[in-house]
C-alpha cells in the first residue's frame, strides 16, 4: 500500500522543531511495516505560506517601531541559517513527495497514494488557518475523497472555537474515515459532532524508543551540567526568572533555544539551531524548561526533569493533557505559580507511555488493515 502522510511539518513559520520531528518518527515507523510499499510526507505548502519567504519571517509586518526593525533584523540572519538546516534534514532524513502542492493544486491533482494519513499537531487549529479550518487536513479536497483516510493524533491546539466553527467543523468530519485526536478535550469535542467513532491516541514522539532517536542526536553541545530553555514562540520572562533561580539552586548553566537572538547577552543561546542540535540539547540536559508540548514529549522519553509552562493568560491546556496523561499535572506550570514538584517515578512514567504506546499503535493498526481491505 503506497501512503502520503499530510501535516504540518515543512512549512512552519517560524521553524517548529516538534512539527519536524512527529512526522519523522511517524514515517520511519510506518516504513518498517512489511505491508507499507511507499510512504511519503508530502510537500504541502498551505495557504498562508504561498509567496512567503521563510528566511525573511521576522521581518514582516514589523511597521515602523525602530525597535522592532532592529530586532528583526538581528534575528535574520539566524534564521535563515536555521532555515538551512531545517532543510538539509528534510532533505537527507525524510522521504518527500516529488512534488510541491497548494491547495489550489489539490483540488483538481490526485495525489499519487492509496491511503493518506492526517497526521499530528495542529492541523485541525483554526487559529493556524487564519481563522478558519483547512479542508485539505480533513481530506475534504474532491481528488482525496476516493481514497482511505485515516486521522491520527490530530490536535486542536487550545481549542478556542467560535460558534461559527462547529458548523464548519461538523461538515468537514463527513470526509475522514477513520478519526484518532491527542488531546482528550478535543476527542470530546469531535465526539459531540459526528457519529464516527473516536479514538484517544499519543503523539507520534512517544510511540519511539529513545534508541529511534540516535541516529539524528548531533554531539553534546554544553559541556558543563545545564538546564534548557525552550520558547518555540515567544520568550517568557517569568520562565526565565524561575529557570534562573531553579539552575542557580543547583549549579547548572543557564542554556536556551529561541529565535531571539540577543539572549545571546543573558545566556548561552541556540538562535539556528539545527534538529539534531535540538535533539541533542534536550537529551543532554539535566533540566528543561519549555512552552512547548514536543519539548515536553522529548523530556518524557529521554528521563529529563522538566516543568511545562503555560503561554501566560492560561494557555497552555494541551501541555496539561499531556502532563495528565502520565499523572504529572504537577508539573504544569500556570504564569506566576512555579513550585518545585517531588521527583518523577520514572519506571512508572514508562510503565504509562508503554500501555499508552499499545493502545496507540493498534488503532493505528486496526486502520491500516482496514485500508488495505482486511
């Protein structure tokens, strides 16, 4: 059976490492299957990337704040090498479609698969889409709608929806076959707008073994015992202020990844890093801070100590079904709250992601036999 996997991974703007990194490891999975002949991720660019130049992101729709200007341009630069690293990975570690498609490509091109799996993250996020769903992640495109479409571990982000939204929402659910949400408030909303059974599933990072990821952790990057910030976003300075005291507490050297160049003044800061980098960075570190649900995923697998932050004003809902699921809601952090939690039971974390793991992958199982007719 020849596959197409269709996410959001390519083409994020500002370069998420999380989004490269689940459509990875869900393809590498799928192509030690026996009964998978071909497995792409496919090149979709959408809408609100066409005729935009991903190196230049931080440079538009800055107006005239002087400040703002030199920011962005300062971060430039780095970006644009992170940009080139990005790529040379896709290009040396992903299977990729020959082609490049919009969504004005598809909908009048077939797509060259049996199957096409919608797969993790925030595809089904109005917030994403200006405002509105993309159809092409619910299959909706009408050269899609011949083929076996399977949903795995789509996510809704905070799912902040308009009523308008559940209109739309509930006619897009018509096109998908099989239907499998990571987080547990989003299932409950799908559950409420079609008759479609819907499964509970993990994020493609946690079905890998810590091993899957050797091949792509680049060297050591910090000698000294350090704790990690990660800001895929935005920096967050009450983060900051408490990872500072945290890493003062216990010797450790003040690390970060952001895009913001000029915490290169505060702290050792990765501007462009590349996926392996951040891999390595994540797996190395004696602690990790982050605002980030991959960054959290990674801890979980590779045993860091870590602490999940919300985006400030109560954001952050999926970082706390994440942390929920391994009973570590004590380690979600609402803006202002931070208090040190008791050691993490690693044995029984595992113990978690292992049932969960199952559980996962027969859904995903019991769907690929039913698309290829079983």
């Amino acid at each position: 059976m020849k596959t197409g996997i269709l996410s959001i991974n390519l083409h994020t703007s500002r370069l998420n490492y999380g989004a490269a990194l689940h459509s990875w490891v869900f393809q590498k999975l799928m192509l030690r299957r026996p009964d998978i002949d071909c497995c792409d991720v496919v090149n979709y660019l959408p809408p609100s990337r066409e005729n935009v130049n991903p190196r230049t992101h931080f440079l538009r729709k800055r107006g005239r704040n002087p400040v703002q200007l030199a920011a962005s341009l300062l971060m430039t630069p780095w970006f644009s090498l992170r940009y080139r690293r990005f790529w040379a990975f896709f290009d040396a570690r992903m299977k990729l479609s020959e082609k490049q498609y919009t969504r004005s490509m598809l909908e009048r091109e077939e797509l060259p698969y049996d199957a096409l799996f919608f797969e993790s993250d925030v595809i089904w996020s109005p917030g994403y889409f200006g405002g509105s769903f993309d159809p092409v992640y619910f299959g909706a495109m009408a050269p899609m709608r011949n083929k076996k479409k399977i949903v795995y571990s789509a996510s809704m982000s905070e799912a902040k929806l308009k009523e308008r939204h559940y209109d739309e929402l509930r006619a897009l659910l018509a096109y998908p076959d099989r239907i499998s949400m990571r987080e547990r408030y989003a299932s409950e909303i799908i559950r409420r707008l079609t008759d479609k059974p819907v499964a509970d599933v993990i994020d493609p990072v946690l079905l890998a073994d810590p091993a899957d990821f050797d091949e792509i952790t680049a060297p050591r990057r910090v000698r000294k015992p350090y704790l990690l910030m990660y800001f895929p976003v935005r920096p967050d300075a009450s983060v900051r202020r408490d990872a500072a005291k945290y890493a003062r507490a216990r010797g450790l050297k003040l690390v970060e990844v952001s895009a913001f160049a000029w915490h290169k003044l505060y702290n050792k800061t990765f501007s462009a890093a590349g996926i392996e980098d951040f891999v390595s960075l994540v797996r190395n570190a004696d602690a990790v801070f982050c605002n980030s649900l991959h960054g959290t995923c990674l801890s979980l697998l590779f045993h860091r100590d870590f602490y999940a932050f919300d985006h400030g004003g109560g954001g952050g809902r999926k970082y706390l079904d994440l942390c929920g699921k391994f009973g570590l809601e004590d380690r979600f952090v609402r803006e202002g709250s931070f208090r040190e939690a008791a050691p993490i039971d690693w044995s029984a974390v595992d113990r978690t992601r292992e049932a969960l793991r199952a559980e996962s992958l027969a859904w995903l199982d019991e769907a690929i036999t039913w698309a290829q007719g079983g």
